[in-house]
C-alpha cells in the first residue's frame, strides 16, 4: 500500500475536525503508524477523550471484489442497529449519524479508544458466553433486507475452486520470488513453495470431507473473533470491534476461527490448551458442536482456505502481494500445527 503524504494526512483530519465539530478541536496528534497490511491507523485526543481513527486506503481491494465500498454500508448500517440492545463497537457519530466517512477513494472509520482491549486467561469463558449472544440474539433483530444484504456480498472460495489455481498461484509466487519488492520476504515465497505439496494434499482430502464432518447451521457471523478484536470498558463490559467480515454464514466457522485465534494468542499454541480452550467452548455453548478430532480438521479447513484465498488474491491484483508475509507469520505455523496434532490423533 502506497504510504499517505503528509498533505493526505492533513486533508484527513480537516474532514475528521469539520465532521465531528460536535466532539470539540481537535488538540494533538500522537501517534501515526501503518499496520502492515490496508489501513493506516493514528490517534488523536479531544478535550479528556482518546480516539482511535483507522483510514483504508483502497476498500475495494481489501474484500477481494468490486463491492468494498458497498460493504461498509451495509455493515455500518447493521451495526447500527444491533447496537442499539447489545454493546458493540462503539462508532462515533458525526452530526448526520454516520459511522463511516468517504475520503477520496479510502473510507474514514473514527473509534473512542478504550484500553484493556485484550481478553487473557479466564475470560476465554466470558468471551464464549459473549458469541453465544451474538449468534443466538443478534440474528433475530436483524430485518429481512439486512440478511439479503449481507448475503449478498459473500463471495465463494470454495477449496475446490482455489485448488485449481494451484498452479497459476505457483507459477506467480516463483515470478515473485525474483523481484526485489520491499513487502514481499523472498524467503517467505520458498516456505509457501517448500509447502505446497502439503497444502496441496489436505485442500484435497478437506475437500472429500467437507460434507460428511461439519456442521452448517447459518447465522450471523462476526468471523473475525478473537481476542485483539474484543475490549473491556471500565464496568468489565465487552465491546466486540471490527465488524468487516459480518456475514450470513456457518455458525461453526465463527467458533472455531474463534477457538484457534484464541490459543494462537496466548503466544503457545499447543495440544493441552487447544482441548483446554475446546472443552470451555463445548460445556458452554447451547449447540451441539463436532468433537475434538472432527474440529481439528475444521481448523485445518478454516486455515488452509484462508492461505488460498490469500494466495488468489494475490495472484489476481498483484498490488496486494505483501498479504503472503501474512500467510507466513499466522497461517501456515497454524496448518502445520494441526496436521500434526492430528496425526497424533489418528
């Protein structure tokens, strides 16, 4: 992603200031950084108050079709209105109401920032309990047109369709690796090569299992819940953020993203917290879900269509190449971990 000027930057808080007038000058600016990936995200304090405000660059782009833009409205909208019974994020709004400001081609998103946001040890209880309302509550509140909605702006990638590419994804990460481009680690590309058998394999035998292992109950589905993305207030309510992956979805996707994003953020995935973190999941949830072994080739399925998704995308807008250091660093470690944790099973 191309880095915003300071002229950019200056542009960003005349619209921030001129929209939220109501909120009061804006008084210093302290911190600026990107993220890595399509956002650029910086601070800034209001009279008592911090704000958090998170700009993305191309939207388009960052949901992989044309719809990005249409997406965020969509959404901002939904959540609107869920938070109107439950805590969720909490947008502030300008004056017209709006949760989202266009800028040029990015959209603004402007967040009180609350500390605390991480939830650790225990509270992987009280953060179950808390996406069991979601999925139990949330889906009921929402009008027909809003389910339409978001159903409307999945986009399949089905293993099936990724593992066809496989080849065409090959031959560009091998074209990638010889040319010096300072968001791509060339040494990232040959562990993605060095492990495309493998990934090969099990999108294969995924593939073949698909129906006969999971469950597919839908919902409305966050699918992006972990612990970076919930936070606690000072009463010890929890807000739940980042709603830019809501879908009319598989219920089961949602808790299992959730129990593996959760062990990977205590910094020591292993065999004893994962069944640890399962077992909270399993006494305290109102479904049935599938048992430990069949949820290890969920995670494996959860994982592996992310690396593809990725790889896809990459392949088709080549100005998003730098997500493959995200492959590296959160999914594969992920996939080779639960192969083996299944191995040992069998």
């Amino acid at each position: 992603m191309d880095k915003i000027n300071k002229s950019e930057i200056n542009s960003i808080f005349k619209l921030v200031s001129r929209n939220f007038s109501n909120l009061g000058k804006i008084e210093k600016l302290e911190k600026f950084k990107s993220n890595g990936h399509n956002s650029i995200i910086f601070s800034f304090k209001v009279g008592n108050k911090k704000f958090l405000v998170k700009f993305l660059k191309n939207p388009n782009l960052i949901y992989g079709h044309n719809k990005g833009s249409e997406r965020i409205k969509i959404i901002t909208n939904i959540i609107s209105n869920l938070s109107k019974s439950f805590p969720l994020e909490k947008f502030v709004s300008n004056k017209f109401g709006k949760l989202t400001i266009k800028f040029n081609d990015g959209i603004i998103r402007v967040t009180e920032f609350i500390e605390n946001r991480n939830i650790k040890g225990n509270n992987f209880l009280k953060s179950v309990n808390f996406l069991n309302k979601i999925h139990n509550q949330f889906w009921y509140e929402l009008k027909t047109k809003e389910k339409e909605n978001l159903n409307s702006l999945i986009v399949p990638y089905e293993l099936d369709y990724t593992f066809r590419k496989i080849k065409l994804i090959e031959e560009f990460l091998i074209s990638q690796a010889n040319i010096d481009q300072g968001l791509i680690n060339k040494n990232h590309i040959k562990i993605i090569l060095d492990n495309f058998e493998l990934l090969n394999y099990w999108a294969k035998k995924l593939n073949l299992l698909k129906d006969k292992k999971f469950f597919h109950l839908k919902s409305f589905t966050h699918n992006d819940y972990h612990p970076s993305n919930i936070i606690f207030d000072k009463d010890k309510r929890l807000y739940l953020l980042d709603f830019d992956n809501i879908q009319y979805s598989k219920i089961f996707r949602c808790l299992f993203f959730f129990l593996l994003r959760h062990s990977t953020n205590q910094k020591k995935l292993s065999e004893s917290l994962l069944k640890q973190n399962y077992k909270i999941l399993e006494s305290n949830y109102f479904t049935k879900i599938p048992n430990f072994e069949n949820a290890i080739f969920y995670l494996m399925y959860i994982e592996i269509e992310k690396i593809f998704k990725i790889l896809c995308r990459v392949s088709e807008k080549k100005g998003l190449t730098f997500f493959i250091n995200n492959i590296i660093s959160v999914h594969l470690p992920n996939v080779l971990f639960l192969i083996k944790l299944n191995q040992k099973q069998a």
